[in-house]
C-alpha cells in the first residue's frame, strides 16, 4: 500500500503539484517509514515549495535509509540534498546581506548625526575659527565613514567567496573532500565516505553501479592540491567544515 502512494507521489512530482505529492509521502511515512522513496519524493516536494529546512531533514533521512538497507540510488538523493542545502545558504546569505546593510547604513547615520552635534555645539567667538573647527569634523566624519565603508567592502568581498564549489565536493557526504580518491570510472570521491559506502552498502560504485573494490581507491592528488588552495585562501572553510 505505501508504494501506491510513492507511485502517486512521483506523479504528482511531475505534474509539479507538490502539495499533493508532499500529502501522498507522508502517507506511504506512515504505513512503512522505511520507505526510501517516501523521504526521498518527500524531500523533493518541499524543495520545490522552498521549505529548506525540511527538505533537508527528508533527504537527509533517505540516504541514511537508503544506506542501512544497503540500496544505492545513484548520486540522485546526494545531487537533491545538495540543492536544498545551496538554496538553504543562498536564502541565509540574502538574509545576511540586508542586515549587514542595515547596520553600515545604521553607522554611517550615527556618525553624520555626531558630526552635526559636535558641529552645533561650536562656541567660539571667531566666525573663521568655527568654520575651521566644522571642517575638521566634517573631515573627521567622512574620514570615519570612509573606514566603515571599506571595512563592509571587505565582509562583502569575502562574503562573495563564501561557498564551496561543487567539484570540490564529495558525492556522498556533499561536503569539501579532505582525502579525494578517485575509482575506475573517473568518479572522485572522499576516501572515508566511499570505503564506509563499500563496507556498509556493497562492492560497487554508487554512482556508475560498477564492481569496485577498495583497493582500486587512487588518491586524486591533483584535485587534492585544488581543495589545498581553495582552504588555505578561505579560512571559512576550516571553521564551518
């Protein structure tokens, strides 16, 4: 019975009618919630619907199911987890952008408004003394917004860098590989994620579904020597990987 609702689901899916898709999934959840096709439709679904968060939960749930009863779906589940979490970042990093607006324009206000009072408070007998006093403040404050600008200019260049290309990125774990091996069929891998798929789930490479073996793993040192770069030019990297 579940798996009429996953067949329905995935109709639903391309006719692009997430609600009922979303709707059918977790009915199949519901009367077999080791379903992979139940997490995985389910995952689609709510990304499709920009529900991020719970996309993610979904599809993270339907590679871990996927890898306890030892099925391989190929690099579809990892390919639509990558997504979710892509657009998930890209809605935190928009997000991010206004406040980091928000608070230069705050800065910016609140030193124009302290060259204004500093400029009123002038007591000075002297007509030419005062102005000369305004221009160094005035000076002073731009000088001082000037720094600001430079300093958000700054976040923003880094903030520009601040993810992870695909290539450099495992096709199981979807995060910066940090041992890159590659099999006999050109696809890389990181080393932990492929032999902990060749002890838990079979002797095949989950993507091309051919025979491999562990001792067929080549380090892929050129790839390696591009993720080296890559993190010692982000120090991001290290911190959030």
């Amino acid at each position: 019975m579940a798996t009429l609702f996953t067949n329905r689901a995935l109709c639903y899916l391309k006719l692009k009618k997430w609600d009922q898709a979303s709707s059918d999934c977790r009915h199949a959840l519901e009367l077999d919630n080791n379903i992979v096709k139940g997490y995985y439709f389910l995952g689609q679904a709510l990304l499709e619907q920009q529900l991020y968060d719970e996309s993610i939960t979904y599809l993270q749930k339907a590679l871990d199911t996927s890898k306890e009863q030892k099925r391989s779906f190929g690099d579809d589940i990892t390919f639509s987890l990558r997504q979710a979490q892509k657009k998930r970042f890209q809605i935190q990093e928009k997000r991010r952008i206004q406040q980091e607006i928000g608070l230069q324009t705050y800065l910016t206000n609140l030193i124009t408004q302290d060259v204004e009072r500093k400029s009123s408070a002038l007591k000075s007998s002297s007509e030419e003394e005062n102005q000369s006093e305004k221009d160094r403040i005035q000076a002073e404050g731009e000088k001082h917004i000037a720094k600001v600008n430079e300093l958000f200019a700054n976040v923003d260049e880094r903030r520009k860098q601040r993810e992870v290309p695909d290539y450099l990125c495992g096709k199981i774990s979807f995060e910066i590989m940090k041992d890159p091996v590659i099999t006999p069929s050109g696809i890389t891998y990181d080393r932990k994620d492929i032999e902990e798929h060749l002890q838990r789930v079979g002797h095949f490479d989950p993507v091309t579904r051919t025979e491999l073996k562990q001792g067929q793993l080549i380090p892929n040192l050129a790839m390696k020597e591009v993720v080296d770069t890559f993190v010692s030019e982000n120090e991001w990297v290290v911190m959030e990987y």
